[in-house]
C-alpha cells in the first residue's frame, strides 16, 4: 500500500515542475513547448533524486537488519554448540554405565554359572556315592527291629514348620537306614498281591464298605524346587483300607469305582480332606499349595458336579492355593457338559493341572485359556531321545515353551540323581517322586509336634492308619539312633555335601 508520504511528494513534484515551466513561459517568453519540456526534465530530476535518496535510506534499514540476523544466527550458532557438547557429554556418561553394568552383568553371570556347575558336581557326586552304596553288598542285619516301620508310612507332621519338613535323606546317610528300602518294598509287593487275589466283587463290596464307613485316607506326597529341593506343594494320593486295615491304591479301585458310581462320594470326600489339609498348611506357610486329584467322571455327571461346585463355593478363598488335577485323556475327550464345568471352576479362581501324560503332543495356547497351570510329565517320558522325533517340539524346549503361557511343568516319578541332572539341562523347575520322599499319611492333628523330633522317632511314637506300635526295643533302639542325627539345610548342608 502507497504511503500518504509518497503521495504528497510525488504532487509536491508535480507542482513544482509546473511552477517551473509556466515561469520560464511567462517571464522568459519561451515557447509553451519548450517550458513543457524544461517542466517535464526538472520532473524527471525529480523523481530520480527521491528514487536515490529512498534507496539510500532502505539500504541502511536493510544492513541494520542484516547486522541483527547475523548477531542472532551467531548466538544461535553457539547454543547449539552448547547443546551439541552437553550431548556428547551425556551420551559418554550413558556409555560408560551401559560399559558397567555389563561388567557387572557378566560378573553376575559367571557366578551363576559357576553355582550351576557347583549344582550339577553336587549332583554328579551324590548319584556316584549312590551308585557306590547301591553296589556294595548288604551285610546281614543283626536284627529286623530298626526297621519296624517304612519310611514311606512315617506321617507328615502338617505343624512344624514348613523349611524343617524333610524332603529326602542326605545323599551320604548312616548304611543302617538302607533297610528301609527293602522293607517297604516288600510291604507294597505283599499289598498288591493281596489286592491281586481279590476278584472284582469282593473289591467291589470292599470299597462300598470303605466309603460308607469313611476310610479313605489321604497321604501326601511332597513337590520341590528344582535344584533348590524346597517343599512348594503336595500332591494328595488316595488310599482305600478295607477291613484288615491294608492299604489299597488307586490304581486298584478307580476303575471299579467308576463303573460302579461311587467315583463321585470318593472325589468329594478327598476335596474335604483336601480343604481340610490346606488349611492346616496354610498356618504355617501361605504359599504352599495342594493337587486335588479329580476323575472325568466327576466332571461329567451334573448332580455330582453341582455338590462337587457347592462346596468348592464354599472354600473359594483357597483357590489359589487348590489345584484341581485331571488326567491328559480328560482335556482331550471334553464334551460339551464337562467344558462347561470346567469353565465354571475357572470362573471362581481355580487352577488345573495335567498328569498321566503319555506323550508330549501339547497346545499350551489352549490348555492357558482352560485354566490349565500346571502339566506333570514324567521323568522317563522328558528324558525318552526318542520324544524329540515324535512330538511338535523338543523335550529341552518344552519348559520354555509352557513358561510363555504361564504354565510350570512338573517332573514326576523321579527315581535318581541322574535324572535331576539330566532334568536341570531341561530347565524343569519342579519335581516330584521316590527320590525326594514317597506319599506319607498324615499326622492327626493332636499329636504332638517338636521341632527338634526326629523322623524315625515320629514313625516309632505314631503309628500310620490304626497299626500296631512297634515293641518297646524297637522304639528305644530307633530313638537312640535317630536322636543324634540333625537335619542341616542351606549353605551348610551345601558345604557338608561338598
């Protein structure tokens, strides 16, 4: 837009350029045109010296800005050289703590792994003085009266503490408690003969007889940490006695049960005893947990369902630490009433797990989504060279695999030192079997429980599901010879071992 300045000056121009001309017309007595060309030259001075002097003058603005843009481009110029080497500076600091702690890291890193192979040489050494004392020829004992009862059969004091519970004898135990193993051995073989000569109606009415006189025992039989050994669940084994009071297991009667209907008395009387258990645990620790062993049949039939559902209701608060297990075959051959059972359980918080697996054929995006928690495959089976060429993945990747979807695989029927060893290289994190301790009845709840007691002593003072206590010689021979042994657990049994 034309300034008014500009305006004034041009018609101030103008007029003098005119004043000019009719001047030199009038008193000079030029021609008119001749005064109209002096008029239009003066104009034509005139507006080229407004031109050079407006020029002049907006250079001098022009330069003054100048000036200023480069004063500014050069205080820019440096704080970015300012933040530039603040940079640098900052980037050299992360460099040198990502530098440290890597150092670290791998320092870390090398103790682990020298801790595993401290493990693993412990294992190795125990399996080999195992091997030493399985090799060497028994001696003829004196006397049968220190092993009057087996070890099996020794009840699980639910009371005492829970990191003094004995999971499983050290490695380099006294020759005098080997015995125990035979002795128990022949129990269970004479047990499963007697079971063998019963026909299927006498077993029939035994196990009538059984449940409504209500002796079903539960025994206990421990799950530990890997390579660790700490007790973290039990697992609840049932066992039928009939009228001599000799133990028959389940192997032996679930069959018969469940063509016969009483599959679903047993199951819910073993949730009771179960609950029951878990709340004793839970006294003393909080993150212990119980495997509730429940057929498909149970799930399946909707009456005893809906008791089985009604009471867990009940007991909704030990739902974290209850795990209802069903067999492989169960998830594999769910029908539309027992998914909707099961998703009903799920619904209030419990946990499933999966055992009696048979190969390793596993979807464990759909077991998660199932509510299943927890898979035990065992011992044999994980460490068979010949699962890596049947099954979808390998055995070694089968942990990791299970972790990505929240579910921890158990080793079960683990029977030796090199099977943990072997396990470990596996990254099974939990193991459960014979080398660890047998299933175990239950302590009632009115004993009493010592901290300082020994095991052997326990089994002479109790006995396990109405038997007879041994003779007084017995019991003072075992006492005197249980009394001085201390279980010692942690570094020291670590270094002892070593």
């Amino acid at each position: 837009m034309i300034r008014i300045s500009t305006i004034f000056i041009a018609i101030c121009m103008v007029l003098v350029a005119a004043s000019l001309g009719l001047v030199l017309y009038s008193v000079a007595g030029i021609s008119g045109t001749e005064s109209a060309i002096v008029a239009l030259t003066a104009l034509t001075f005139l507006i080229l010296y407004n031109a050079v002097s407006m020029r002049l003058r907006d250079r001098s603005d022009v330069g003054g800005q100048i000036a200023d843009l480069s004063r500014g481009t050069a205080d820019l110029a440096r704080q970015v050289a300012e933040f530039g080497r603040r940079l640098a500076a900052i980037e050299g600091r992360i460099a040198s703590s990502n530098s440290t702690n890597s150092d670290r890291i791998q320092s870390v890193v090398g103790e682990i792994n020298e801790l595993g192979g401290l493990v693993k040489q412990l294992a190795t050494t125990v399996s080999a003085h195992e091997d030493l004392l399985a090799g060497a020829a028994p001696g003829p004992s004196p006397s049968p009266a220190p092993v009057a009862r087996p070890e099996s059969e020794a009840p699980i004091d639910l009371l005492a503490p829970f990191d003094q519970k004995p999971v499983a004898p050290p490695p380099l135990a006294a020759p005098p408690s080997r015995p125990a193993a035979p002795a128990f051995q022949t129990q269970t073989a004479n047990q499963a003969h007697a079971a063998s000569g019963r026909n299927q109606t006498q077993l029939l009415a035994t196990l009538r007889n059984a449940v409504d006189e209500n002796r079903i025992d539960i025994f206990l039989q421990p799950m530990v940490t890997l390579p660790q050994r700490k007790v973290r669940f039990y697992e609840a084994v049932t066992r039928v006695r009939d009228e001599r009071d000799q133990l028959i297991a389940a192997e032996e009667f679930i069959s018969i049960a469940e063509a016969s209907g009483l599959i679903g008395r047993i199951d819910n009387m073993v949730m009771l005893r179960c609950v029951q258990v878990l709340r004793r645990l839970m006294v003393r620790n909080k993150d212990v947990g119980v495997f509730c062993n429940v057929a498909a049949s149970t799930l399946g039939n909707s009456t005893t369902f809906a008791q089985c559902l009604d009471f867990l209701e009940a007991n909704r608060a030990l739902a974290p630490s209850l795990v209802l297990e069903f067999k492989q075959s169960t998830f594999r051959n769910l029908g539309p009433a027992e998914t909707e059972n099961l998703a009903a359980l799920a619904q209030r918080g419990f946990r499933f797990s999966i055992d009696h697996v048979t190969d390793l054929r596993i979807e464990p995006r759909e077991l998660a989504d199932r509510g299943v928690r927890f898979i035990k495959v065992p011992a044999t089976l994980l460490l068979d060279p010949r699962q890596a060429s049947t099954s979808d993945i390998h055995p070694s990747d089968l942990s990791d695999l299970l972790g990505r979807f929240g579910i921890d695989l158990i080793a079960e029927r683990i029977e030796g030192e090199r099977a943990v060893v072997d396990l470990l290289d596996y990254d099974v994190r939990f193991g459960q079997g014979f080398l660890f301790a047998p299933p175990r009845p239950l302590r009632p709840e009115g004993a009493s429980a010592t901290g300082g007691a020994a095991p052997n002593q326990a089994q002479d003072i109790q006995g396990s599901n109405g038997s007879a206590s041994p003779s007084p010689g017995s019991t003072s021979s075992a006492t005197s010879a249980a009394a001085p042994t201390q279980r010692i657990t942690g570094n020291a049994a670590l270094a002892r071992r070593i």
